[in-house]
C-alpha cells in the first residue's frame, strides 16, 4: 500500500480528496491507499444523512467564523482543526475478505488502529461504539478517534480523526449533544468526553503506516478527480446545506 502526506489546503479540497480516491480506485486505479492531513483552519463537518440545525450550534459558528460543511460518510459532527490528524484509507472490498461487510470492516480496521495507537501510549486503547477509539483513564473511558466508512462496488473509504493537540473547547462551542451517542459516553458533556492524545503527529503517522504495511510515498493523486468532486459538491453551499 503506497501511503502520502497531503499539503494543507481548503477544508473543501480535503473533503473532496476523499471523494476523489474512492472514485479513482472505483473507475479503474485499483489501489489501496493510505493518506494524511490536518487542517490549518478550524471547521465542522456532518456526517452524510446528519442535520445541520440539530447537529452544530450554527450561530456560535458563524459568530466565531467557523465553516460548516458536510462529508459524503455516515458518522457523527466533529470539529477538525490544528492539533487534529485526518487519515483516509482505500481498502478492496473481497466477498471472502475482512472487508465483506460494514461490520467487519469495522472489525478490521478498528483493531489494527486500537493496536498502532495502543503502542505509543502508556494507557489502555478499547474500541469503542462501532468506530471510536478511547483510553482509560480514571475519569472513565476518553475518546480521541472518530471514524466511519462510505462503500462502493469494489472499493471503500474509511477515514477518522486523531485528537493530539486540538483545541478541545472548540467542540463544546460548536456542537450540540449528538443525536446518536455511544452508550460508553453515559451523558457526558463534550470537554468530559474526549481527550488529546499528545503525541507528535509524525509518530502516529508512523504507527498507521506500520500497521498497514505502507512503505512507498505515493507518487502521483486523482487531482482531476478531486477539481470535480470539489466543483460538484464541497464548493456548492447547497451540498452542505441539504438535510
């Protein structure tokens, strides 16, 4: 698996790269691949079928000038920004592999990454939910990693976020209680419930890769792709603003 770190740009042309691999791998590329970024800015995005209105405090964003935008996987609103690293994942889908369906690949994935961060840390690393990852702490279990997955014919898109050095009050700002919450949460508050990580994002970078046996930098991106997926959907307000 060839694995890239992709410079920080716009919120939308992130968002539009994860499109754009997919649909690479799907229309004939046939890779797997592996990429990371974090952005330079602070943003909320929802998950696919999520509302706006009932997701994200939109006045205390719009007062803080912080963009709302909306991703094309299931999952729940989170606030990305500095301190925080996104990864991307293509996988294959095989009838007869760990990628056969939505909850093993859960499975799979999940577990690899539960192992890659439980190496670094001093902590215990549980799955939690059907795709976060937590420690335990005496305060109870804190999450740092929110994940989730959109399938096509032949290929999927798993990607997440890594808490590190994030401004964590941002996410009480910007989001309300979540529609759907992890039993785990037991009615927690935002700040009670997630926690950084502290860790250089060069080593869990490393971590990932190991786990996934990436070893090449990619040489070349589905950048045509991308433009379009950037004109089609994560440039056009009405994409965000549809549920």
């Amino acid at each position: 698996m060839d694995y890239q770190v992709l410079k920080p740009a716009t919120p939308q042309e992130m968002l539009a790269w994860d499109d754009a691999f997919l649909d690479a791998a799907e229309q004939g590329d046939g890779t797997e691949q592996l990429w990371f970024w974090e952005s330079s800015q602070p943003f909320v995005v929802v998950g696919y079928g999520q509302s706006l209105d009932r997701e994200v405090n939109l006045d205390a964003c719009s007062l803080a000038g912080i963009p709302v935008f909306r991703r094309c996987s299931g999952g729940g609103a989170v606030v990305q920004g500095p301190g925080c690293l996104c990864y991307g994942l293509i996988l294959r889908i095989d009838a007869s592999g760990p990628n056969a369906t939505i909850a093993s690949t859960n499975a799979h994935v999940m577990e690899r990454h539960r192992e890659a961060i439980a190496s670094l840390v001093t902590e215990t690393v549980v799955i939690r939910g059907h795709t976060d990852l937590a420690i335990q702490t005496p305060e109870g279990e804190l999450k740092f990693s929110g994940n989730a997955q959109r399938r096509r014919r032949s290929f999927l898109l798993f990607h997440g976020t890594l808490l590190l050095d994030f401004d964590l009050s941002l996410i009480e700002h910007c989001l309300r209680f979540p529609s759907l919450a992890p039993e785990y949460r037991a009615g927690r508050s935002h700040g009670s419930f997630v926690v950084n990580l502290r860790i250089p994002s060069a080593r869990i970078i490393q971590a990932i890769c190991n786990a996934w046996g990436a070893t090449q930098v990619a040489s070349n991106r589905p950048l045509d792709a991308m433009k379009s997926m950037l004109n089609a959907r994560y440039s056009n307000p009405d994409w965000h603003s549809k549920r």
